[in-house]
C-alpha cells in the first residue's frame, strides 16, 4: 500500500489530523491497535478552548458540537469558604470554552472518517515505523495474522504517551522532561444534574476537588487521591461522602448523588519530549506531551499540534514549501510550554501534594489570594485558561 501520510492513533489527534488533511487533499491511513468503542469508552476531557472549536469547524464536524455544546462564559474557584467567578468573557475579549465531552469528539470525528471513505485500520498489531531518515519512509503493521507494509512521505504518532512513534526514535536524540505528581484524580461520572451550572475548581485541605459537567443530565466530578488509591477501594458512597466533605456548604447541600458510570483514577504527570520530531515522523498530542488534568490542557494543546501540522503539510503539498516541515517541533513547543506551565502552577495552587513542603504551601496560598483578589490576577488566569492563539504558519 502507498498514501502520502499514515497516521499512527485513532484518538483525537489521529483523527482530527486525518479530517483536515482530508479537508486539504493529502491522502492518509490511520492505523489504530484497539477497537473503536474501545476508543470512545475512555472518558476524559471535557473543556473545549476556542481554538479547538474553531478547528472542528474547519474541519467540517462542529455541528453537533454546536447544537449540543455548552458554551461556559465562566467557571469559578472555591477555597477558604470562599467562591470566587473567573469571568472569562470579560477578562479576556470576548472568549469562552465549551463544554463537550472528548468521547463526542471523538464520535463525530470517527462519523466524518466513515462518511470521507479514507482508509482506517482497527486493531492493527505491532505497528511499527521504519526508515525514518530517508526520504520515503514506511509503516508496517498486523492484522489478522497477516503482515502489510505502507509506504508514505511522512507518518504522525498520535498514539499517545504508551505509543510506539517516540519509542522508535533513537534514545539520544530526544530530551525528556518530567514531573510526577503524588497523587491522582480519582473520577466519577453519573447520570445526575451538575451540582452548578459552571466548572468549580475546589482547593481544600483534604485534597483538590472538581465539579464538571457533560450535559444539564450528566456530571462528571473529581476528588484527589493518594498514589497508591487504587479505584476499587473506592465505593460510589466513600466518593460521594469524600465530595462533600471538600465542597463549599451550601454546594454539598444541593449535591445529587446517583450510580456511577464510568469511575477511573487519573494519574497526574508533567511530560514534555524534545524535539517533537525526527526525520519524518512528527510526535502530536499525547505521544509529546503530557499535562495533569487541572488545567483543562491536554486535548486542547494536542489540538494546536494537529493545527500546526496540518497548516505545513497544506503549504508542503500545495506550495512545495518543503522547508517548512523542519520548523514544525519549535512552533509547537511554544503553545506546548505555556500549557505545561499553567497546569503546573494551577494544579500546585490547588492540590495538597504530601511533597510540597509547609513554606511552599504557605507560598502557593498566597498566590492564590493574589490571583483570585485582584483584577489584574483574574485577567492572567482568564487569558490562559481560555488558551493563546495558534502561531499563523508563514
Ligand atoms: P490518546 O487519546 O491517548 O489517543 C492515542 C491513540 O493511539 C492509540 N495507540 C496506538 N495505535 C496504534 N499503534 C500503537 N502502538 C498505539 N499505541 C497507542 C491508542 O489506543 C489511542 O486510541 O492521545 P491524543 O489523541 O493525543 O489525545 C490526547 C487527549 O486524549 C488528552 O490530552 C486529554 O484527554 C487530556 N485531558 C484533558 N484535556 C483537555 O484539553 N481538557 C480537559 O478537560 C481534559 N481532561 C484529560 C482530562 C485527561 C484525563 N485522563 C484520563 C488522563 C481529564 C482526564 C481524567
Ligand atoms: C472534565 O470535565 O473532565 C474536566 C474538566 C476540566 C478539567 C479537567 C477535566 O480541568
């Protein structure tokens, strides 16, 4: 088989990535090692910035996102007994998230893949990139006992951080960098009215709580756990009990509480790989970075990675502008360093971290203050949360 570019990863990125090219006239293979419903069952983001909304659209599959999307012009962060609103339309120009689950992303992107007729292959074993220095590189994978090989122009490893596309680059050309935090999120999503119609970030001396949503019928919430908490230890009732305890009063009191769906723990780790990319394979998403989940980052910096990619391959095929390709890893890098900072400084403020000493505590307590007191500590948090505008790729 031949096309000019094999996407490694049905996730977001993959697929996002392969509707734009799709959009642009490059021909692409998406080669993905598990089943899709088994893409579509892990629930995970949930915050959209403007940026990745504006992409879906571009890339022709915002419709549903737009009817059954809900547009957040706020979200709001507890702590001391205290409530404070971010309004994000006035402290920023304008700019609101929308609140619409990765699973439906992902839907309507595998929809749109079905409809475009483009080649995709579920449960392809051991992929592997080859020959990725010379000028025609190729994949090979497995299916159903049988070997194929792809030969292409240029391959993206959109498959996440357990992928096989940065382990296939060798160990010394790549810098990592690396934090892991003591602790995870442990999630639950039930068929239950929000307790709030907007997000509340909560910052309790127990541990970091998170009240979000997926629709006005189903909420997703959060509670900060220890490392070694393993989901099983936890009952639907000792989640509910722990929520309550960490949410403001009057929040507690109106929470409803129901079966879960879907419960998992998160763990929380600060990832970046440099270059993002080698020869002719480009890392996006997930497979180059990692961010805790505090600040709403991951999807939404993967987004701006599949942006950036499919803005040079459009100007590589369509304006033989070859030499941009070379330039894909520092553009990224930018947007993927200011999200690494925010979900840095946003989950230290917020969470209890056994590692954090009492003097940083202390620190970060006051920060807090700053940033949720003041006009000009608002603006910050406001800006960043709703995200920094892609690089124009010239
Ligand atoms: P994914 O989603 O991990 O998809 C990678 C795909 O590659 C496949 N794969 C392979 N395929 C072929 N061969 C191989 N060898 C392969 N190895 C792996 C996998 O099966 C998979 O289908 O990466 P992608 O596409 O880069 O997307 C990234 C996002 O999933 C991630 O950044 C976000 O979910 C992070 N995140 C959030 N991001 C936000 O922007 N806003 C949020 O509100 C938000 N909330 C969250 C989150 C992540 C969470 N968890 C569980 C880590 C909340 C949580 C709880
Ligand atoms: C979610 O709804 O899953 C969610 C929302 C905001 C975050 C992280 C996760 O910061």
């Amino acid at each position: 088989m031949k096309t000019q570019v094999v996407i490694i990863g049905a996730g977001p990125s993959g697929l996002l990535l392969g509707q734009l090219l799709n959009k642009q006239g490059i021909e692409n293979i998406i080669l993905e090692r598990v089943t899709p419903e088994y893409v579509l069952g892990r629930i995970r983001a949930g915050v959209l910035e403007q940026g990745f909304a504006d992409l879906m659209r571009k890339a022709g599959v915002g419709e549903r996102m737009d009817r059954e999307g809900e547009v957040h012009d706020g979200f709001e962060i507890a702590y001391n007994g205290k409530r404070v609103r971010i309004n994000l339309n006035e402290l920023t120009d304008g700019d609101t998230v929308i609140v619409y689950g990765q699973t439906e992303v992902t839907r309507d992107l595998m929809d749109a893949r079905v409809k475009s007729g483009q080649y995709s292959v579920y449960e392809a074993r051991n992929v592997q990139p080859h020959d990725l220095t010379e000028e025609h590189p190729y994949v090979t994978y497995e299916k159903d006992g049988e070997t194929f090989r792809i030969d292409c122009d240029y391959i993206a490893g959109c498959d996440g951080f357990y992928g096989v596309s940065r382990k296939s680059i060798p160990a010394e050309c790549l810098k990592e960098y690396e934090r892991v935090y003591p602790g995870g999120w442990l999630g639950v999503l039930a068929e239950t009215p929000p307790v709030n119609p907007e997000l509340v970030y909560v910052c309790h001396d127990r541990g970091f709580a998170l009240c979000s949503m997926r629709s006005k019928t189903r909420s997703r919430y959060y509670i900060q756990v220890g490392s070694a908490d393993k989901v099983e230890q936890w009952s639907d009732e000792a989640f509910w009990d722990e929520l309550k305890r960490r949410l403001p009063e009057e929040l507690a009191a109106k929470l409803i509480t129901g079966k879960s769906i879907e419960k998992s723990i998160a763990p929380m780790r600060s990832f970046v790989v440099e270059p993002m990319q080698y020869g002719k394979l480009f890392l996006l998403g997930d497979a180059a970075h990692i961010v805790p989940p505090t600040g709403a980052k991951g999807l939404n910096t993967a987004a701006s990675d599949v942006y950036t990619l499919s803005s040079i391959l459009e100007k590589v095929y369509g304006e033989g502008r070859s030499d941009l390709a070379s330039k894909y890893s520092e553009i990224c890098l930018r947007r993927v360093w200011d999200g690494e900072r925010f979900s840095w400084w946003m989950s230290n403020m917020l969470h209890k971290f056994e590692d954090t000493s009492e003097f940083e505590r202390k620190i970060y307590n006051s920060e807090l203050e700053f940033f949720l007191n003041t006009e000009s500590g608002r603006k910050v948090l406001a800006q960043q949360y709703v995200g920094l505008p892609y690089d124009a790729i010239e």
